[in-house]
C-alpha cells in the first residue's frame, strides 16, 4: 500500500517536472523578454521539478540490484 503511494507520487512529481518544463522552454527565447522576477520564478520551478526527479531516480537506483558481469561471476 505505502509503495503504491509513493509509485503515485512519484508519478505526480514527474508529471509536474513536464509540465514545468514546458512552461520554461518558450520563456528562455531569444526574443522573450523577461523580468528578473519572471526568470527567479521558472528557475525556481525548474530547481524544483530537479530535485523531486533527482530524488526519484536516487530512490529507484537504490532498488535496482547491483550488476554483476558474466566476468565478474566466472572469476568468483
């Protein structure tokens, strides 16, 4: 129950990160014209969306045995 929840969450998370991320896109044009208030706010967001998804990939990574060559088993 609790690791669906956090599945969910974490699928959230992610969503969030694209949609952040394609709000960014068209602000960062050449032509756009931003104030300095506008770019802290989509930096913001963007550091934001960052860490939730560094944090997920950090936590995923955590739950993925470690690789072991075919190498590495013929020597043992």
């Amino acid at each position: 129950m609790l690791s669906l929840l956090a599945d969910n969450i974490e699928n959230q998370q992610i969503e969030t990160a694209v949609v952040i991320v394609g709000l960014a896109r068209p602000m960062v044009e050449e032509d756009t014209r931003l104030t300095a208030d506008e770019l802290r706010w989509i930096a913001r967001r963007l550091i934001e969306s960052l860490t939730d998804v560094l944090n997920i990939a950090e936590s995923r990574g955590q739950r993925i045995p470690a690789y072991i060559s075919a190498e590495s088993k013929n020597e043992e």
